[in-house]
C-alpha cells in the first residue's frame, strides 16, 4: 500500500520494495480516497520508481476514463503501460477492457499463435455490448465532456456554498462530473482523512436513503456521477435534495 499524500514516504516505500514489485496499481481520483486526486509529488514518485526499476503502471480508468476523451491519466500526467477499463465504455452494459500501448498487449496476440497469456470471458466482444459502447462514446463528444466537467464543478461549488452558509461541517469533493459527500470541514488527502468515522456512516446512511426517496441514486457512501442528458434542472435538483438530506441527518439524535 502506498501513501496517497506523502510523496517522500512513497517513494522510500517504492525504493525498497521496487525488486518484489511487478506492478503498481492506481486509481487518478479513487472514491475509496476521497476522490482527491493524488500530489503532482506522488505521481512524479510512481513514475520515477517504475522507469528506474521497470515497474509496470497500470491505471484503473472503470470510473475515471469519463474525465476526458483521453481518459483520467492525461490529466495527471500519468503514462500508462496498461489500463482498466469498464461501465462507461459498455454504454450501460456488462463491460470490461484491457488497454494499452501494442509492446505490452503482445502478450494477447492470437495471430502468430498460441499467446503467452490467454484472454477471453463470457462477454468477451459481446455484440450487444459493442454496439451500445460504441453508440455511448460517440455521444460523448470533447464538447460533452467539457459541458459534464463544467456542471460538475458548478454542482460541487453551490454545494459547498450552501454547506458553508448553513453552518454544516461537510464538504463535496471530485473532478469533472464526479463528486463524493463528506461529512467534515477537514482537508480531504487520502485513505484515513476520508474515513468515515461509526457517527459518519450512519448519517451516511440517512442521507442516501433521504436521495434516494428524492429520486436521486448514490452510492452507500455518498458519491456520484452526472450523465449527459442532466443539465442546470438537474444541478439545482441535486443540490437543494443533498443540503436538504445532510440538514435532516444532522439534526437526528
């Protein structure tokens, strides 16, 4: 495990253990982190550590690759030798991929013969699958994404202006058209500062539960994503049910 906002100890950890490391595995905005991105400082150590010592990055983009037409890993200034991806590029089907530059997809090469890792799977170039990914990613244009990206940031500011001017010690956080709610006014960094704590969860779990009622679908632990058919209506509809909900589950005893 590497420490997301401690760029020095991440790359000690990196130093010592580069000789057992086959890979390194990152999420650019991990909900389970907070939905922060990680340090110009830490990404710099990552692709230190995998240059020096010829560590693979791989970059699960499942969630993230809505970020850009390019996917999250541009924005970070990651190169990445493979990528996850998945949900977004299925148009709302069963979905997984694979990706990556062809020196380090030879491994997948059928076409010279048996390769050396097989790769296949029960919707492996599912035809209905293909279709509606296709249809999904050629509606998500640069200019969806920059309308996505500017409503997300419009959704995250009026939220935590309304927090702010309620007194509610809470905060949005995210990139793009993702957020995640937090119930505290602390700096967001890593793993532990995004912890909910047993109090947390279980206003958490109100608020979710308030969302949903209001026809508004989170995860458990309050994040999510806008879609390209939302626009302002949606914005002032999310942000009026959140601050209405995280209101509600602070008063409760």
């Amino acid at each position: 495990m590497l420490p997301y906002a401690d760029a020095d100890r991440c790359a000690a950890i990196l130093e010592r253990e580069a000789p057992r490391l086959a890979a390194i595995v990152l999420d650019p905005l991990a909900s389970k982190i907070g939905m922060v991105p990680p340090s110009p400082a830490t990404t710099e150590a990552i692709r230190s550590a995998c240059r020096r010592h010829g560590i693979l990055l791989i970059c699960d983009e499942v969630i993230t690759f809505r970020l850009s037409n390019a996917g999250a890993h541009p924005l970070f200034g990651l190169e990445p030798d493979l990528i996850a991806l998945g949900k977004i590029i299925g148009g709302g089907l069963p979905v997984g991929a694979v990706a990556g530059p062809a020196e380090r997809m030879a491994v997948f090469d059928h076409t010279r013969g048996q390769p050396p890792v097989a790769f296949g799977g029960t919707f492996s170039a599912n035809p209905l699958t293909m279709a509606a990914g296709l249809a999904a990613l050629e509606a998500f244009d640069a200019m969806a994404v920059d309308r996505l990206n500017r409503l997300g940031e419009t959704l995250r500011s009026r939220v935590n202006e309304a927090f702010s001017e309620a007194g509610i010690q809470a905060q949005v956080t995210g990139q793009g058209p993702l957020f995640r709610l937090h119930l505290t006014a602390d700096p967001i960094q890593d793993y532990r500062s995004s912890y909910p704590d047993a109090e947390a969860k279980t206003r958490l779990a109100a608020i979710h539960l308030a969302m949903l009622e209001a026809g508004i679908l989170l995860t458990p632990n309050c994040s999510g994503a806008l879609s390209t058919p939302m626009g302002a209506a949606e914005i002032g509809l999310i942000t009026d049910a959140l601050v209405e909900a995280t209101l509600a589950a602070r008063a409760e005893p």
